[in-house]
C-alpha cells in the first residue's frame, strides 16, 4: 500500500474528493474546494455572528 493510498484512506471523503479531483485532471477545482472549506469552517467556528458582515459583503 503506498504512501497516497494510506493518507487517501485516513482522510476519508476529502481524500476520495481530493483522489477523484486529481484522476479527473481537475487541480483548477481545488483551490476552489479549499476555500470554501476554509469558510465553511471559519462559520462554524466562530459561530456566524462576528463574521457575518464579512461574509455578507462576499456575496
């Protein structure tokens, strides 16, 4: 089992997301994944009330 297939299967679904997304030739896609795991988390995080204006603006 090689290095990739054993970090593959402790990330569980971000690794089949990141594994399907790197056979598909899609590496433009994640960045974009990060970043809206990056604010999805900063949400949950602070718990929505302090970053809402911020995130308002954004969209």
């Amino acid at each position: 089992m090689g290095i990739v297939e054993r970090a593959r299967t402790k990330l569980g679904i971000a690794g089949e997301v990141i594994a399907f997304l790197w056979a598909r030739k899609l590496w433009w896609l994640i960045p974009m994944v990060a970043m809206l795991l990056f604010f999805g988390l900063l949400i949950v995080f602070t718990q929505g009330s302090a970053v809402a204006p911020f995130i308002y603006t954004l969209f």
